[in-house]
C-alpha cells in the first residue's frame, strides 16, 4: 500500500498517482489518520506537479464515501455548483440559476459554501435571501422532495472534511480540494452545469466526470474567465454524456438571442448587494444580470433536455421569472422546514 512518504517522491518526481493509490490517501485524510505535515507536502507536491485525472478521481471517490448522503425520490436531479476561483467579483449568478431552472420544473440540489475565493459563495447570498442554510440532512431531503430545490451546505454534509480544513488554511493556496466539490454532490446529481476557472480544469473535470460517471453533464469556463455561462464573448461547454466526452460547443450571445454582457455589469460588493441583485432579477428587472442567469438556465434546460435549444430555454426562464414562479420557488426555499 501506497504511504504518504511514497506518494510524495512520487508526486515530486513528476508522476501522477492512480485513482487507487489517491483515494487511499484521502481516505486517510478524512478518517483524520494523517498528520497535517504529511497532508501538506502531498497536496503541494501534487499542485506543483499538476493534478492528474487519475487523482481527481480518487480523490472524489474517497470524499463520496464520507459524505452525508441526502434520499430523494427524483429520477432528474441538477447541480449548478462550480468550482469557484474566477476572482471575476459577480454576484452569485450559479445560485440564481438553480433557483429560476427549479422554477422551470427541473428538481436542483444546489451544493456550496461559503465564500473562499470569491465575494460572495452560496451560503452566503442564500443566508441573505433568508434561507435556512445549517438544516441537517433530513430536512434538506424534504426540501428537495417537496419542492424540488435544496441547498446542500458542504459544511454540513462534509463532515470529514473538518480533519484537513486547519492545514488548507495553512498552506493558503489553491490544492486538490479545490475541485472537488462540484464532484461531490451529497444527494447524488444525474446532471451538473459545472463552471470551471480555468481551461486547464475544464479539460481535468471533464474527463474526471466521464470517468465518475453522471447521466449528462456540461462543462463551462468563459472568455473572460468566468465558471459560469457568460455573455461576454463566448463560453466554452465540454458535453459529457455518460463515461464519454462526446461534444464541445462555443457558444456566444447570439446563440442565446441575447445581447452581450460584459463581467464588470455582474459585479457585486459582497453578499448583501449579490442577494440585492438576485432579488431584482426575480422582480422581472431587465439588465445583463438579467440575461446572464437568464443564459445558464437555458444552458440547464438543454442539458436536461427540458427544453430543445438554447433560445427555447432562455423563453423559458423569462416566462417563469416574469410570471413570479422564481420568486415564489426562492419563497417555498426559504419558508421550508
């Protein structure tokens, strides 16, 4: 069995783990069985190296098994969490994004945290927008199975990670925590709309997805550096149907019939003006915050196949945002148990 000494020369050397040997050491890491000394090294030596598809895997895989799981009676089941680190200081556009497409009739489970890298997570913007976010499994269950939206705290339902959050503080940079979390969906996605900040990261997903395995999943990362749908020039989309990679698409405003959408138009001080901004969008306001959610819901109602392209998706979620039902999905999110 592979040790921390092992997989650190390893690493060091330039080689990448297996999925085996990766998720051996994780495991380790969250059983709380290893020193913060041998966590660090080995999380340095695979940043430095680069992490591999293999480790991205047996990383996530080691982390599913000591998640707190979340039972629901859906079929169809979305995640719009992304991997953060886009530094791009928009308000929380995934989070608007979950809740307009639950509107739609499409059930999400939105997983998130706090805010790491950027100004506001969705923890954050949803505490502002009055939802209780520190519910324990069982009654994010009920929400989801309810009205067919939840919200997933990482905090909450990744109990092991406590073990490495000290030495993450620590070492203050990015590691292979970082892209785990969209894999790691408590209640188990059949679907994600996953925003990545980088292209390297889209690419790494991608494969680590097609390799974990969900029903369809695109892949995102945008022009101008965004993890979400943008409508400043184009945004890439990696489409990953089953264990394959089969498509890659560039999308541009156009393709949504929607004007363009510059990040500075996005930006939001922290999570009081980003929940401001969330709730101007569910009043109806137009704008480019407008378009920009407006634009992933569609991307969301393609990949699930709940609408047949994207111009029909973004009519869509303008019908349910004009007629109130978004507004009165975020009202039942925030009124439930």
């Amino acid at each position: 069995m592979t040790t921390f000494d092992d997989a650190i020369r390893q690493a060091t050397a330039g080689e990448d783990l297996s999925a085996e040997q990766t998720a051996v050491l994780i495991d380790q890491m969250l059983s709380g069985d290893a020193a913060e000394e041998q966590i660090g090294q080995l999380l340095l030596a695979l940043r430095d190296k680069g992490e591999a598809v293999s480790e991205i895997v047996g990383a996530a895989t080691a982390m599913r098994r000591h998640m707190t799981r979340i039972p629901h009676h859906h079929d169809l089941l979305l995640d719009t969490c992304g991997t953060g680190g886009s530094r791009s200081g928009s308000f929380n556009i995934s989070t608007a994004i979950a809740i307009v497409t639950a509107a739609c009739g499409v059930p999400v489970a939105k997983h998130g945290n706090r805010k790491a890298t950027s100004v506001t997570g969705s923890a954050d913007v949803l505490e502002e927008l009055g939802v209780g976010i520190e519910s324990d499994a069982r009654q994010v269950a009920r929400r989801l199975d309810e009205i067919g939206l939840c919200f997933c705290f990482a905090v909450k339902l990744h109990p092991a990670m406590r073990h490495v959050v000290g030495i993450r503080r620590k070492l203050g940079v990015k590691t292979l925590f970082n892209l785990l979390g969209p894999l790691c969906n408590p209640a188990g996605a059949t679907h994600q709309l996953l925003g990545t900040s980088n292209l390297d990261a889209q690419s790494k997903i991608a494969d680590a997805i097609a390799e974990l395995g969900t029903v369809r999943s695109f892949v995102v990362h945008a022009a101008d550096g965004q993890d979400e749908v943008s409508l400043d020039r184009y945004t890439d989309a990696i489409d990953v149907s089953g264990n394959h990679v089969t498509q890659r698409y560039r999308w541009t405003p156009p393709d949504f019939g929607l004007p363009s959408a510059t990040v500075d138009s996005l930006a939001a001080s922290g999570p009081a003006e980003s929940a401001a901004i969330i709730r101007r969008i569910l009043d109806g306001q137009p704008g480019p915050t407008r378009d920009t959610v407006v634009a992933g819901v569609a991307a969301a109602l393609l990949l699930t196949e709940s609408a047949p392209s994207l111009v029909a998706g973004v009519q869509r979620a303008a019908e349910v945002i004009d007629s109130g039902a978004a507004k009165a999905k975020l009202e039942q999110l925030a009124g439930a148990l």
